[in-house]
C-alpha cells in the first residue's frame, strides 16, 4: 500500500462575511422595499395572465419553446423582440429539443448549433465550456444565466447543469456592447426554469453506461388561487463512474424558485441552486507509438488513468441566488433588475504527465516519456480556491412612436464584481514526489508525496457599464438596432497596484423584412477584455484586447411554415493581443491578432405531421495575422479550429394510432480535419459520429433510450507525427435509458 506524504488541505480558517454576500443582501432588501411600495401603490389591480406552460400561448422571451422553432429572445437585445428582427446571428434550444436529444451537459444542448465547435473529448463534461468554441474563439468566460454573468473567469469553474434550464440562447458576434467584457464569439445565456401559473410535475429515473445512475424532479405551481404567488423545485441526484477507469462523476442538484405577481404591473421572482459535483480533470499523457497505432507492449486502453486513484480529483460547491424584478412605471416605461450573488468552492488534486524539460538532462527530446515510450513522468498540483461574484443589471425601456417611427428605447446600468481567494501548490513544487507510470502496466500502489507548501493569493475585480440602445422600427419593413456602452474595469491582486481600464464599445445593425418572410440584415459590433499590467516596449498600461465584427445574413421565415432558415457571413478581428516583440522575444508587446471568418447556415424546422429537424453548416477560417518572437506563426491556422462543421438532428412522432405515442430521431455531427500544432505541420482527424434515439409515451410516462456515437467511433487526436507525441482518446459510445412520468 502507498505511503503518502499528506498535505495540509484543510480549506481554510474562518472566513469573514463576504464583502460581495453584504452588497447582495442589501441590493435584495432595497428591490423588495420597492417593489412592496410599487404594489401599493398601483390604483385598480389587474391580473397576470396564467404562463402556459405548454407554450400554446404567445412565446416570450424567457418562456418555454414551443417545439423546435423559436419566435422570441432577449438575449441579442436585452429587449423581448421577435428573432427576426435582431441584426446578429441567434439560435435558441429549448426544453423540448433538450429532452428529445436527451442532452446531459452543456456541451451536448448546444453541439448542433451553428458556429459551435466542441471537443468529442472526456473533459468537456468537467467544465463544460473550457470544450465549446463559438466562431473559433473559446466560451470559457462567456456564459451566463438569465442576463448576467455566470462564470467568474476562476482557473476551474462548475459544469452547468441542463435539468435546471428552460431554454439556452447562444449570440453569435462581439456582445460587449449590453454584457461588458467578453471575447468576440459569442455568449452562452441559460434561461432558468421559472414558476408556472399551471401545475407542472415529474419525476424521472435515468440509467446507463459507465453505471450512470440520475433521479431528478421538477414541480411547479400556483400557491394561492389568484396565481399571485407561485413556485418551482427542481432537483437532480447523479451517481456515476466515466469512461476513464477511476473518474466519477457524481453530482447533487437543487434549485427553488418563487414568483410574486401582486398585478399584472408588477412581478418577482427569486431564484436560487445549489450543485455539488464529484469528479476528476482528466490530463493525458499518451505517446502516438501505443494509441495511433500500436507498438510492441500493443496499445494502451482507451480507459487508461494517469493519476493517483482514490486522492478526490475535482470537487466542487456552487450555490446562488438571485432575482429578476420587473416593474411597469406609468404607460411608458418598464424597470427590471436582474441581480445574483454566486459563490464557489473548489478543490483540485491533479496528477498528469510533467510539462516541464527534463531536469537531469534538459534536451532530452522524449521526455516525460522514457526511452520506450512505456513510462510516464508525472508531476501534482493541488489548488483549493473560493470565489464570490455579485452581477446587478438594471434597465429601464420605454416606448416611443413619431410618424411611422418605433422606438424601444433602453437604457442600462449594470455592476459585477469578483472576490477570489486560492492557495497553490503550483507546478515543480520542492515538496512533490510522484513516482514514474508505465502506461501499459500501471502500478498504482507506489509510494507518493503530495505537495505540502502553497502560495496564497487574492484578486478583487469590479467592473461598471453604462449601456443605451434604440431598436427602431419603421413601418411594416425596417428594423435598425444601435447601441454603446462605456465600461470602467478596476482588478487589484494581492501585492500588486490596483489596475483600473476604460473602453467604450458600439454596435449597429439594419434589418429588412419582406412581406415574403424574408429578412437580409448587417451590422457592426464590438467586444474588448481587460489586459492589466505595463506594455514594457511603450511604457504605458496596456489596453483592453479588442474585438469587432462585421457580419451580413439572411433569415428566411416561409408564410404558413413553422420554420426558421438562415445563413450569415463573418469577419472577426481579435487585436492588442499580448505576444513577444519580433525584434526581442524577451518583450511583450500589445501587437498580436487574430481573424475568424466564415459563413454559417442553419434551420429549424417543425411539421405538423410529427417531423422536426435542426441544421446546419459552418465554414470557419481562424488564422493568427501576427504572433511576435520569430513570427513563425504568422499566417498559420489556430490550433483545434476545424475548417468544416456540419449537423444534422431529425425527430419523428408518428401520427398513425395504431403507433400513437411512438417517436425516434437521430443525428449525424461532422467536425472536419483540424491543425493539432501551431506550425500546422500535424492535423487531427476529422470524425462523423452518430446519435439516435427513441421514446414512447403512453399515459403519463415516456420511457426514452438514447445513444450518442451509436457506431463506437473513437478518434486519436495526436499533437504531431512522431511516436513520442501526445496523443488522448475521443469519447466513445454512450447509452441512457429513462422513464419519466409527469402528472397535474
């Protein structure tokens, strides 16, 4: 048995009360004050029109879908408009195709939207956007949830969970001009589950490979007679292993809601969750000689571990709350806060392959790799972090008629702000001693030592935007949408000066719409993320990365159809990137760029005799225009961009009665060959993977198998062509069943 050296990983002493908790509880006290005033003083009460929670009613913004095609969404405008009249591209998942898909992460929600790119690799399921890229360019601080931003921009975050969301919108283009600092591709917005006028009740039990075990539960409802006060509890509980050997993944879910909605003027909704997740970063470690092909030991498993089994892995504790308050002052106007207070705790063990060059001899090439490329070097690091952000968005929208002129004026204020604490054992720690792997017969019983020494650190962060829009409509055929924001960006680390950024950010986009359903548009918008320090070739402060897009397309939405076609074309352009001088590498300059062009096409479509289909097509180009140092790079290709991206999902219930009840669907993705280094001289392979699956609902109950990857197609995805370079495996087949029953 192994004899650890343990470190000292008690989290930490008795901390005081959050600075970022104190701000929520007082934004909350001062909305419920205004809101209690509000509803006191409005003269005549009028009700609220029950939410159909069936979506046979008018669709709004953050209400369920009504099949596949969506009419309305919030997130390319902050305003509820019909999706054809935003200038910039927008797909929206609802309920229903996330079910049908039977989509467990985030990853697998948003996999058959255009201008997504995913991993087909194990991690995408342990912090889901680190694998999702939208127009070449990586989401990993750009989702959000109802508006306001989620993630805080911490090393390691949570995966969402997609039980506990009504419906995800992803804004493809530079959005800085309404949510603030963020990269050009695109956001991730997820629409919590709200409380339902109508009762709404489940419970399901799911089951399936890698002994995946899920029970979860949805119930909603009026408490009074009047709907006034109605609530919502959605939980999930998940006990699972992974396909990798020693990799959990288990997760506890819970997430309440309440609304208030005294009059039909006025309405509150507070929301919270709480998730904990049990898992491990799976780092790999595998040469190409025993993966791509096999070598004399024969080929090492798909489900080889590299770590240290049984030391905890990835374990995480999110819990927040919130609320979304909207109130109509007078005939003109409407004010909405959105506000949530997030806190996060993580504790991260990992072990994987050493990065770093061989310290007895530091040319060797192979290393960490032995000579046989059979045994592994291998270094630990083990970092406990806590995080507690606060977003506050405050709008007020009125409307406004001149002549044939309409005018949804917006005008908004929002705050966010980052308190984050960690203790780092860092790389190469002096304390560390992991022993050797072979690869092809682990023993994993040998002495080890852990790291015992940390490096503290703390980072506060707060960010203010002042943003105003006017969507304009002119008559029947034009809709123009323009837009700025200024934002004022203060960062202070422990033992560093305070580091304080302004940018100002625009948008526009014109729209035209046909009598014939269809619908040309362009615009123009902006998006920039803080660069702290001092540029050392000029001497001043650095400025924010910035990013603008240009982007023509067409929506096409057929009279009589339920049906929804577009396709849109892109120029993004990333600057002020940080990279190496050309004339001295050792300093960094503000001249680094990136571009990202392409062109997109999607459709969602459903019939009215039991069939409906999402599309879609993507060819993107992402090339580095300039890299600094050498400028060996220049004019290559990102790493990891495929070129060609190409889905396709189609779903039927059958009609006939003798069949009532019985519906199928499957799904072909495609995700083209991809540059695997940056010179280019080494590809990824290009994989088509297949998914299917079929349902029957009798009663209440709808018993669901699903399958991703059906034909167990499982890529290698090597960083070069020799044997020594890394390699890791694709995710192969993966098979649920579930029986769900729902009741009144």
């Amino acid at each position: 048995m192994p004899t650890p050296t343990a470190p000292n990983t008690s989290r930490r002493p008795a901390q005081r009360p959050s600075t970022t908790l104190r701000k929520a509880l007082t934004t909350l006290s001062l909305v419920l004050i205004a809101a209690g005033a509000a509803a006191q003083s409005e003269s005549g009460e009028t009700r609220l029109a029950p939410i159909d929670v069936e979506g046979a009613g008018v669709e709004r913004a953050f209400s369920p879908v009504d099949g596949y095609v969506a009419e309305r969404s919030a997130t390319a405008t902050k305003t509820d408009i019909p999706l054809i009249e935003s200038p910039q591209a927008v797909s929206v998942i609802g309920r229903e195709q996330l079910e049908d898909r039977d989509a467990d992460t985030l990853t697998e929600a948003v996999e058959y939207s255009p201008g997504i790119a995913v991993l087909n690799r194990f991690n995408n399921n342990i912090i889901d956007s680190i694998g999702i890229n939208i127009r070449g360019f990586q989401a990993s601080d750009a989702t959000y949830r109802d508006g306001t931003r989620l993630f805080a921009g911490l090393p390691y975050d949570a995966p969402v969970e997609p039980y506990g969301l009504e419906r995800i919108e992803v804004l493809r283009g530079p959005a800085s001009v309404l949510y603030g600092q963020g990269q050009p591709g695109g956001i991730i917005n997820l629409v919590t589950k709200r409380p339902t006028a109508t009762p709404l009740r489940e419970f399901g039990l799911e089951m399936g490979s890698d002994h995946h075990k899920q029970l979860k539960g949805d119930v909603s409802g009026p408490i009074d007679d009047n709907a006034h006060w109605r609530y919502r509890l959605t939980g999930l509980v998940q006990d699972a292993d992974s396909p990798i050997d020693f990799i959990e993944d288990d997760r506890v879910y819970i997430a309440p809601a309440l609304t208030w909605a005294p009059s039909a003027r006025t309405e509150l909704t507070v929301l919270a969750d709480y998730q904990k997740n049990e898992s491990d970063y799976y780092w790999t470690g595998f040469p190409r000689e025993g993966t791509a092909y096999d070598s004399d030991n024969g080929r090492i498993p798909e489900d080889r571990y590299i770590g240290i089994p049984g030391l905890g892995g990835y374990e995480s504790e999110v819990y927040s709350v919130g609320y979304l308050f909207e109130q109509l002052i007078g005939d003109r106007f409407t004010f909405r806060q959105n506000a949530r207070y997030r806190h996060i705790d993580y504790d991260v063990v990992d072990v994987f392959r050493d990065y770093f060059a061989n310290p007895d001899d530091p040319d060797d090439p192979l290393y960490p790799l032995n000579e046989d490329l059979t045994e592994l070097s291998r270094d630990a690091r083990l970092r406990f972090d806590e995080g507690d952000t606060l977003t506050v968005d405050n709008q007020l929208v009125t409307e406004l008629s001149h002549g044939n002129f309409d005018h949804s004026v917006l005008v908004g204020f929002d705050y966010k702000t980052l308190d984050y604490e960690a203790r780092n054992s860092g790389f190469r720690n002096p304390t560390t001693d992991i022993p050797p792997l072979d690869l092809y017969d682990p023993d994993y019983s040998q002495d080890y030592a852990l790291p015992t020494t940390f490096t503290r650190s703390r980072t506060e962060a707060d960010q203010y935007g002042l943003y105003v829009q006017d969507h304009v409509k002119y008559g029947d055929h034009w809709a123009f949408t323009a837009g700025a924001r200024q934002d004022w960006v203060r960062e202070e680390s422990l033992g560093a000066d305070e580091n304080d950024q302004n940018n100002l950010s625009w948008r526009a986009g014109l729209v035209y719409l046909a009598d014939n359903g269809l619908a040309p548009y362009a615009s123009y918008s902006e998006s920039f993320t803080p660069q702290y320090g001092v540029n050392e070739a000029t001497g001043a402060s650095y400025e924010p990365i910035s990013g603008k897009q240009y982007e023509i397309g067409l929506r096409y939405r057929p009279i009589g159809w339920n049906a929804s076609f577009e396709i849109a074309a892109f120029d993004i352009s990333r600057e002020n990137e940080l990279v190496a001088l050309p004339s001295n590498p050792t300093v960094q300059d503000q001249i680094g760029e990136t571009r990202s062009r392409g062109v997109e096409l999607g459709a969602e479509i459903d019939l009215t005799r039991g069939l409906s289909a999402i599309a879609s097509y993507t060819w993107n180009e992402v090339e580095v225009v300039e890299a600094g140092g050498a400028q060996a790079t220049n004019g290559k290709r990102v790493v990891d961009r495929p070129e060609h991206i190409a889905k396709l999902w189609l779903d039927y219930e059958f009609q006939r009665p003798v069949l009532d009840g019985l519906g199928m669907g499957a799904g072909v993705r495609y995700r083209g060959s991809a540059f695997s280094n940056a010179d280019n001289t080494a590809r990824y392979p290009s994989a088509t993977l297949v998914d299917a699956a079929v349902r029957y609902t009798f009663d209440n109950v709808r018993l669901q198998v699903s399958a991703r990857n059906v034909f167990d197609d499982v890529k290698v995805y090597c960083t070069g062509t020799e044997p020594s370079s890394f390699c890791d495996y694709g995710v192969g087949r993966n098979v649920l069943g579930s029986i769900t029953y729902r009741w009144d």
